[in-house]
C-alpha cells in the first residue's frame, strides 16, 4: 500500500520539482541580466565621469535586456555558423565526393567555408545595426544582399546545389564574397564596424573553447573551468558593450545614446558654479535620475538638481533610418536641379510712352 501510494505521489512531486527549478533557473537569468546591465550602465556613464551604484535599479535590468539583445542577434547567424561550421564543412565535402566532383573541391570548400563565415558575421552585425543605430549604417548592404538573395533562391527551387554542387558551391562563395565586399565599402558610419569586431571576438573565443574540447579529453574540471572562463569572458564583454557600443544605441531600444536637450534653470540656481552658464543650456543629456540631469557640455558633464530645472525641452535627433535617407536624396535632387537650371533673364518691358513717340 505504502509503495503504491509512493507512486502516485511522485508525478505531484516531480512536477513540484520542476517548477522549483524553472523557478531557480529564471532568478539566475535575472540574476545574470542584472549584473551585466550594472557592468554595461557603469562602464558606458564613466566616460562622462558618472558612477551610478544604486542596488535597485531598472536602468540595470533595461540596459542588460538590450545586451542580452544584442548577444542574442550574434546567435542568429554568426554565433551559429562558428558552432556549425565544421559540420557545415564535412557535408560539403561528403555531397561532393558523392558527384565525383574535381580534386580540389575540398579546397573550394574550405574557403567557403571562411567566406560563409565572414557573410554571417556581416549579416548579424547589420541586423543589430538595423534597429540599433538606424538602417542607414547597413542600407549598401541589404540593397545588395537582397540581389543575392534572388540569385541563391533560383538555384536553390531549381536543385542547382543538388545536380551541380562544385560550380553552385564556387557561385554561393562568390555571391557571398561580393556581399561582404558591399559592407566593409558601402555601409557608412563606424558604429557598424565596432560590432562586426566585437561579434568577430566572440567567434574566436567559442572557437578556441569547442577546440579544446575537440583535442583533448572532455572531464569534469575542463567543464568546470571553460564554464568559469565563459562567465569571465560574458562579463567582460558587457563592459566592452557599455563603453564602445551601448552609447550609441537608440533610446527607442533602451540604449544609452544622448539625448539633445535645452534646460532652462531658475533663477540663481547655479550662482555658486565656478563655471559660468548662461541660462537655458544646451547639451547631451547622458543620464539623469530622481535627483539630478547630466547634461555634457563641450567635454566638461553638468549635474543639474532637478530642482533647480523650470523647463525642458528636447530635440529629438534619432535618425529614422530608410525613411530619412530618402528625404536626403530627394534634397540633394531638388538642390542640384535648382543650380542647374538656367537663369532667365526678366525683360524689361518698354515703356509706351517711348513707343509712340
């Protein structure tokens, strides 16, 4: 009776069990969130020489959702090609000995196997780019990965890669290589390029770690210390991302880029300053709390008491992205229309007095 009992209790248990430890899981997430948006916050507000130390903050767990974002479009594509590469690499290189394809289609594979490599990195970057920065940084690219696209989709649906798998695999390099080509020339701005080396970072860093476990003996304590090496290496990175890249992204995302802003103070409020300000200011605002507004002025940070503000106002300086860019050219067009049109001379017209006489 007493074991019959037993096993009817313990699905109740188990599931008991598994909520505990669903719980548990997801405090450490929040957990590890917390502390990576507190290392990405500080590291991003020492540049103006701000230190905020607050334990409970939701600017922490805001700025460490947009890390985990932004490691998160890492794994999309490049952190999954770097994982799969070498599986990636023997079906290859098996499909081609299937096709009795030349002698040196290994070597074709192995270089579009660093092509694909550098194509995923590229495409991970400008997606984070894309909703980080404005599409403007990757536009060049995307206009051009859309055209390859196009081209891998018709030898895709027409089984190119399956009749053909040397030459499909010398055109999916090339298409790939003139992609990658098109976002190191035609993206602009440099903000694009930091991520691509951070993400390119990343991979040599998961690189070495699958190696290790490639070549040597998988035990207990290289577990332990790779996952002791990983947890360093996360937290590192996210005062990279505070202080190279999270100032950059859009306040729409949570990031910490400045905000334009002009503060007009009451009166005598900043008599004791030894800098004199004339009264409204205009600057950056990099932060601000329930108790005072950092505003950058030139290089010197102001902290302002919100008490000492009357008003505010904001100049919103985001870029919308695609939509921006088109009014830009349709500006530039209107413009070099206008100094190319020929300037009319306006005739005088003759007085008809001097006619009749």
């Amino acid at each position: 009776m007493e074991s019959e009992k037993s096993e009817q209790t313990n699905p109740a248990l188990l599931n008991l069990l598994k909520a505990d430890s669903l719980g548990k899981i997801s405090a450490v997430f929040l957990g590890i969130i917390y502390l990576c948006g507190f290392l990405t916050l500080n590291s991003h507000l020492y540049k103006y020489g701000v230190v905020e130390l607050g334990i409970a903050s939701t600017e922490y767990l805001v700025a460490g959702a947009v890390f985990v974002l932004y490691l998160s479009v890492y794994g999309i594509f490049a952190g999954r090609s770097i994982v799969l590469s070498k599986h990636w690499l023997g079906q290859h290189i098996d499909h081609l000995k299937e096709r009795n394809a030349p002698a040196i289609s290994p070597l074709i594979a192995f270089v579009h196997m660093f092509v694909e490599l550098a194509f995923f990195h590229c495409l991970s970057a400008a997606l984070f780019s894309t909703f980080a920065f404005g599409q403007i940084e990757s536009f060049g690219f995307y206009a051009v990965l859309s055209l390859v696209f196009i081209v891998s989709y018709g030898l895709d649906t027409s089984n190119w890669d399956v009749r053909h798998p040397f030459a499909h695999l010398i055109i999916d390099g090339i298409l790939k290589l003139i992609a990658v080509f098109s976002f190191f020339y035609l993206s602009s701005g440099s903000n694009i390029y930091i991520v691509f080396a951070a993400f390119f970072g990343y991979s040599m860093y998961i690189n070495l770690v699958l190696d290790s476990f490639e070549r040597y003996k998988v035990t207990k304590d290289r577990i332990i210390f790779n996952f002791c090496y990983t947890a360093i290496f996360i937290l590192l990175a996210a005062v990279t991302f505070g202080s190279s890249v999270y100032g950059k992204v859009s306040k729409k995302i949570g990031g910490g880029k400045p905000l334009e802003m002009t503060i007009g103070l009451n009166k005598n409020s900043l008599d004791d300053h030894p800098i004199k300000f004339a009264s409204p200011i205009a600057g950056k605002v990099v932060y601000s709390t329930q108790d005072n507004v950092y505003i950058q002025i030139e290089k010197d940070t102001l902290i302002i008491p919100r008490s000492s503000i009357s008003w505010m106002s904001f100049h919103e300086n985001d870029s919308d992205g695609f939509v921006d860019l088109l009014k830009e050219m349709k500006a530039d067009r209107r413009e070099s229309t206008d100094q190319n049109e020929p300037n009319n001379p306006i005739q005088p017209t003759p007085k008809s007095g001097a006619a009749d006489g």
